[in-house]
C-alpha cells in the first residue's frame, strides 16, 4: 500500500477573554459560518506567530527575512557573509535574484518577498565558481546569463535540487511557499495550507472601556482620566485545521526522505497546539494551550469545519467537552462515508472523549508527536 501523503492536523483550543486578530478597524476578526457569527484568528496571524515562536527557532532554525526593504536587506547578508564573500559579490547576486539593476541603501521591491541567506549563499557560489572558472570578463558574462536564466534554470533539476536544499535553513518557506514576479528568485509551491482559526460556536463580542490615569494628576488632586479608550474581546473554542503535503515538502527542501519531512511534521503539530498570536496579550495575557488534537494520514487534504457548521451548544458543561465530541462524530461519519477507514489516525485530549476512531495517546502531546514521527507506528 502506497504512504498515505497528507497530514491533516485537527486542533481545538479555548482562549480565555482576549483580542488576537484585529482587521483594520480595529476590531476582532470574524466570520459567518453556519449562517452564525464566529471569532477568527487569520492564517497569516497563526503563520506568522508560528514562524517567530520560540519553539521554531529553538526546533527548527532561524525564520526568513521576509520584507521588500532589499537595501536594509543587502546590507544584512552582506554583514553576514563577509567572511565568504566579497561586498561586490553579493550585491551582484542580490540584484540578480531580485530583478533590482542597483540596490541602493534605500531600495524597496514592490512587494513583499521571502528570503533566507542559505539561498543567496548558494547563488554566491555558483558566481564564484563561474568566476573561476571563466576569468574572461565576456566570458563570464555569458555563462552566468545562461546559468541564471529563469527557464533553464527552472529545467535543471541539479541546479533546482541545489536550491531548494538551501530553504533547510529556510523551512518555513518551504511549508508557506512563495511568490515570485522578477529576478531569478524561484517559486516554491507551499507545502502547508492553514485555515483561519474559527470558533465552533456562536460568539458575543464585549467592548472593554480602559483608561490611563495621571499618576501625577492625581497627586495635585484633579480627577477624571488623562486617556479613554476601547476595545473589543470575546473567549470560545476554536478549531485549527492545517494539512501539510509530505511530497511537496520533501521536493521543497531537496528531495530530502520521507523521515525528515515527518520530522518536521511533528514540530508542525507542536506548534498548531501551543503557539498563540501576541497581539493585546499585555492586556488579556490569553496564553491557552489546546486541550485536544486529533492527527491523521490521507492520501487527500480533509477539514472537519463542518463538524461545526451546526454551532456547538454550552449546555452547561462548557464548549469544550461538546466540540471534541462533536468533532470526533464528525469524523467517524466522514470516514465511513467516503472509505477513508485505513486511514492512520490518534489524538491527544486532557479531556475524556470518545476513542472509537481514533488511537488514544491520552494528555500527552509528546506521544502524539512521535506517532507522528513514526509514520503512525
């Protein structure tokens, strides 16, 4: 039997009163789901959180510079390589892979890019080695226009293997992908797609009314408040969902095995379950880890949203306990529905739930993490 391809990723997690994604009102994302208004928590903000998290940077390695500011840029991984390389040399390669003729202190791009230094090193020494060995300025000249022509560059499975071996200090591209419109800069097809963050029930925002007080108003005896302001909160379950590709992910880092894409996998599922966007954690500190996860290989990308396209109802208990439940049904009548039976499937849950479809690692994410290491064994 073919190893089943994709891991979908099923999370719930309560957040206590909080504000973790703001549009550009100011005010709390959301959605309509079911016909009922629900808290969003956007992609980009549980990406983002995600990339810049401790755990990834202690697990996985340094994040991309993600920017268009290419000047500030220029001068960072110039600072950065010069022991390998000269000043000339990387500006060189860092106007190529940009499409930019100059880079000047100030230069920008018109949009935001990807880049991770293992990538513009790699391009650096194909220029060297060039130099080397075409020490004839026209000659040299041509052979790095054909070397970097987009197409042929894009046809040259050494050279693309080459590249996307560099994005291992890069994972984060591999799993988001990017974008790219100029320069040699090569596409990469995001091996991870992540869904906005909902809640499995229907939520009543609240608007907090906050001052700031005058410390030394107050001494001199004037009353009232210096600043007045507002914000908007609410608190609920939410569901994540995300699938990571293995296939694409191992092409996206090099070819690398199956071991080291599940490997990543497993870091993947860390951080579904405990990193939390920043924003008003001052003010609401909600830093909630989820109660619940629920893992499976399929040879296809399978949300279980539905599961709560009927909100979930408190009834007393909370909305914990009933989304799990309803989520887990969910799943048992998709799975029988559509075959997908054979499937490999465990959770982890710090509450009782139903363990009919799934294998029970009990409240211990670490046992989750290394089934899914294992390839589910």
């Amino acid at each position: 039997m073919d190893e089943k391809n994709y891991v979908n990723y099923h999370i719930l997690i309560s957040h206590s009163p909080s504000n973790l994604n703001r549009d550009d009102m100011n005010m709390q994302k959301t959605a309509v789901f079911g016909g009922i208004k629900r808290t969003r928590i956007s992609s980009q903000s549980l990406k983002r959180s995600m990339r810049h998290s401790d755990y990834y940077k202690n697990n996985i390695g340094m994040p991309s510079d993600r920017t268009r500011q290419l000047g500030k840029l220029t001068a960072k991984y110039v600072e950065a390589l010069k022991d390998k390389y000269g000043e000339n040399l990387v500006k060189s390669v860092m106007s190529l892979i940009s499409g930019e003729s100059e880079i000047k202190e100030n230069t920008q791009s018109g949009a935001v890019a990807a880049w991770t230094i293992s990538e513009v090193e790699q391009y650096c020494q194909l220029y060297q080695q060039l130099q080397e060995q075409f020490p004839n300025e026209k000659e040299f000249g041509k052979e790095w226009k054909n070397a970097t022509d987009k197409k042929k560059l894009l046809d040259d499975k050494t050279k693309v293997k080459l590249f996307r071996e560099a994005l291992q200090n890069g994972q984060d591209i591999a799993l988001s992908g990017r974008m790219a419109t100029s320069g040699i800069m090569t596409i990469v097809d995001a091996s991870l797609a992540v869904a906005h963050a909902i809640t499995t029930h229907t939520v009543d925002t609240d608007i907090d009314w906050f001052t700031a007080v005058d410390d030394l108003n107050q001494e001199t005896g004037e009353t009232g408040s210096a600043h007045l302001d507002t914000t908007e909160f609410s608190s609920g379950v939410f569901y994540r969902y995300a699938s990571l590709n293995l296939r694409q992910l191992q092409e996206n880092l090099g070819d690398v095995d199956r071991e080291q894409a599940l490997d990543i996998a497993s870091h993947v599922l860390h951080m579904l379950a405990t990193v939390v966007p920043s924003a008003k954690q001052n003010a609401f500190a909600a830093f909630n880890l989820a109660d619940f996860a629920l893992v499976s290989f399929s040879d296809q990308p399978i949300s279980l949203a539905n599961a709560f396209e009927n909100p979930v109802k408190a009834r007393g208990n909370g909305f914990m306990e009933p989304s799990i439940n309803a989520l887990l049904d969910y799943h048992k009548t998709i799975s029988s529905a559509y075959g997908l039976t054979d499937d490999k499937k465990a959770l982890f849950s710090t509450k009782e739930c139903n363990l009919e479809t799934a294998t029970n690692m009990g409240a211990d994410l670490s046992k989750l993490k290394e089934w899914l290491k294992n390839n589910g064994n």
